[in-house]
C-alpha cells in the first residue's frame, strides 16, 4: 500500500530557522515523540519512528536536490536495510507576516524482506492509517518547536 501525504503549515518563525531546524536531524527526537532515534548514515540519516509494537518505523534517505533555504528533494537510499520506503520534497517560502510557508510533500509504502510482513504493514496501514498519521503530528509538533524557540529568542532580544 503506497501512502501519500500532503501538508501545508504556516509557521510563525524566519525561513532561514526553519531550514536549519528541518535539517538538524539529530535534534528530532528532543522535539518529536514518535522519532526515537535519528542517526548518519554515510551521506544519508536513519530515522526511527515510534510504529506499532513491536515494529518501529525504519528509513533512510539522502537529499536528491538541495536549494538552501527554500527547497529540498529526499529519498530513499537503495540496497539500506529499512522497512519503509519514502520520497518527497519539501518547500519553504516567506511569507507576508515576516513567517515562512512550508509546503511538504512525502509519499512511500512499507518496505520488508519478507512478503508476509509487507502484507502485513499493508494491512495496519490501511486500518490505521499509521504513517500518514505520524508525519502530521510530527510536522505539528515540529511547528509548535519553532514558534516556542524563536518567541523565547524575540523575548530575550527585547529584554536585553
């Protein structure tokens, strides 16, 4: 079963941290519940996302296309052991209120050696609806990360 997700957030925080803190991958799992665990490797990152016991999410993507601070292509690195294969791209714009505009595209299927297990996350996924889901309240908590740093960053700066 092939999953696509679409979102759309208005964040309110300069591109240019956005961008930072969308690629600071290591950060993640300060701020993300469900990501456990985000690791390098080689030029791509692991991640690993909460799924449902006792199997976790698992990819690993590499940027395909890069445009600092405005656009980024990922994908899936090929021949890495994962269990979910993905692809998309992601968009950062500014916008009229000094905030950025992040548009988000990210779409894959369940990705296992075994036929059995991949009909089987086939089936939780349509019941469950389990990535689409993850990546929602990733990306608004992602939201909720930003807006709460740069605040804080605006009190300090008009306090000092």
């Amino acid at each position: 079963m092939r999953f696509r997700e679409e979102l759309v957030l208005n964040i309110r925080a300069p591109r240019e941290a956005v961008w930072a803190a969308f690629q600071d991958f290591s950060s993640w799992p300060s701020w993300a519940k469900a990501i456990k665990e985000v690791s390098r490797e080689g030029s791509a990152w692991r991640f690993r996302a909460r799924g449902q016991p006792p199997v976790d999410l698992v990819w690993v993507a590499e940027a395909t296309e890069r445009r600092p601070p405005e656009y980024l292509e990922f994908r899936s690195v090929p021949g890495v052991p994962h269990n979910l294969e993905i692809s998309g791209w992601l968009r950062l714009s500014e916008s009229e209120d000094g905030g950025t505009h992040l548009e988000l595209l990210f779409e894959g299927h369940p990705h296992y050696d075994s036929p059995l297990l991949d009909k089987a996350a086939e089936w939780y996924a349509t019941l469950f609806g389990e990535p689409n889901k993850l990546l929602k309240v990733t990306f608004e908590q992602f939201k909720a990360h930003l807006e709460k740093a740069h605040h804080s960053t605006n009190l300090s700066a008009s306090t000092a």
